[in-house]
C-alpha cells in the first residue's frame, strides 16, 4: 500500500501521489499519462486529477500498479473503478489491469467469445487478484491462456487452477515448472489454435517468445514490438533482448507477412494503425533493427 511517508517530492501537491517504491515499469504513464510522468528512473503525479473521468483513469493506474505505490491521501471509493476491469480496448478485447510485479508490470488482455467460438481467452498473467477474478467469472472465465514468454507468467498457476484453463507457451520456453504447460508450441511456423487464433512464434527476446493474433486484427506480442513514441515507430527493445538480436530482427521480418491493425505488448505503447500502414510499420522496424545490429 503507497505511503505518504515516502511521497516522492516530485509530485505536484493534492490527493495523489507516487511513493518512492515505483520501479519505473510505466503502467502508469501509458494508462494516463494526463496525470503521471516520469522523473528519473520513476514515475511522478504531474496533475491531479480535476474531474470524475480525470479520477477514474487515475484510479485506473493505482489499481494496476505492480508495487502498489500510487496512493490518495484520503480513501477513495473503489468499487466502480474495479468492475471497469477489463477496460476495452475495441470490440471484445479488453486490458485486464492489476498488473504484477514478477512480471515488471507486464500488461494483460482479455479475449471476450462465446463458447462456440471457443471461450474467453487470457493473454499473459495479470496479478491473481480476487475483484479480477470476480469480474473473469462474470464475463464466463477463462478456457485459453495464452502465454507470450518465460519473463510474464507470473500468477499462471493460480489462474489455471482457478479455472481449468489450458496454457500455451512455445516449448523453447519451457523450463522448470512451465515443463508442466498443457499445450506446447514447437518450431518457427505459425500455428492455428482455432479459427480464430493464431500463434506466431517470433524468437529473439527470449528463444520462445510468440505473438498471439487474434482474428487478423489484434497481435498480442509480449515483449517482442511495440509502440516508441520517441521514436514515433513500432520498434523492439535492444537492450531488452535477452536471447539473440539477429533472430528477433528476422522474426519481425517474417512478423510483416501477417495482417494486423493492433499491436498490444506486454511492454511498450500500443499502437493501432490500417492493416496496410501496420505492414509498412513493422517492416519499417526491421529495418531499424538490422540497423541497430550492425552499429554494435
């Protein structure tokens, strides 16, 4: 829980505020950056809120921080921010918020289908939080999680206890308890899990890393591309590259064969753009990085 005790001076003065355990993992920032910033190596209050939907995109983030260092000084009423939970992001995905620690704040999403399109779909692991929990059972729960990589299973275990769910991962990731995954994804070719749902294996950032695409709209890519503002591109994190450069730059070669108009990472802005600008975008990336590559 924030304390006031240990409020960041940089926060402007009112209600909110960011204490000193933020470890700059930028939920905050890009879940509303109207009122959060970033000084240092951490984030910071930059406004207070001044209205109601001002408020709830900052409770929004208080709720969703990893470490739990946003804080008001006087209570606020939670219950509405809570039920948002997932919040839409477009037709039937959501971003599922209460963001983990294990996973340095990595972002979550939540896939809303019936049934007979196969069942609600979680794509990485939020915190294993009970309001969370509460709201995946309302919307029907959870038949597939889908896991982009070793780095953000976080609460994995619990969720499929939970649920009965069966986890995905790419088997290259598939070390100590993860061995255990119900479904292992094997090789560089995509593979259909339904007609819906297709995983991209796109090693690089670590050997199993995989984008999930869902309808030919969304790519849930993990850690492997994103949004850079400064860059104002779709890029890949080099100094997060925690396997092999050379093989995540020809996975985002390969990555600008399939058609999208969202890029939702773990890590990293979203983006969206017409499938055709996407194509150019992700191509214009790995041109990036092979330029990147060669300068080191």
């Amino acid at each position: 829980m924030a304390s006031a005790a240990r409020r960041l001076g940089a926060n402007v003065a009112g209600e909110l505020f960011v204490d000193s355990t933020c470890i700059d993992c930028d939920t905050c920032r890009w879940m509303d950056p109207a009122h959060f910033g970033a000084r240092g190596d951490q984030s910071f209050v930059r406004a207070q809120p001044a209205d109601e939907e001002g408020w709830r995109r900052a409770l929004q983030a208080l709720v969703s921080c990893p470490t739990a260092s946003i804080g008001t000084e006087a209570k606020k009423p939670l219950a509405d921010v809570l039920r948002s939970f997932p919040i839409p992001v477009e037709d039937e995905v959501g971003h599922c918020g209460f963001h983990h620690e294990g996973s340095f704040g990595a972002a979550s999403y939540f896939v809303r289908r019936p049934p007979e399109r196969g069942g609600n779909v979680l794509v990485d692991s939020p915190r294993f939080a009970g309001p969370l929990v509460k709201r995946l059972e309302e919307l029907g729960g959870v038949a597939t999680m889908f896991l982009t990589h070793v780095d953000d299973v976080a609460d994995h275990e619990r969720f499929h206890a939970h649920f009965g769910c069966e986890r995905v991962l790419h088997a290259a990731d598939a070390r100590g308890a993860l061995r255990g995954i119900e479904r292992l994804v094997e090789g560089e070719d995509p593979v259909r899990l339904d007609d819906e749902l297709l995983v991209i294996p796109t090693p690089g950032h670590t050997r199993g890393s995989a984008c999930l695409l869902h309808r030919e709209a969304f790519l849930f890519s993990g850690d492997h591309v994103a949004w850079s503002p400064r860059l104002e591109q779709v890029y890949a994190f080099r100094s997060a590259c925690w396997y092999d450069w050379g093989v995540q730059t020809r996975s985002m070669e390969r990555l600008a064969g399939h058609r999208f108009r969202w890029i939702l990472p773990g890590h990293g802005r979203r983006c969206s753009f017409p499938a055709e600008r996407m194509a150019d975008e992700v191509r214009k990336a790995a041109a990036w990085m092979r330029s990147v590559g060669a300068r080191r």
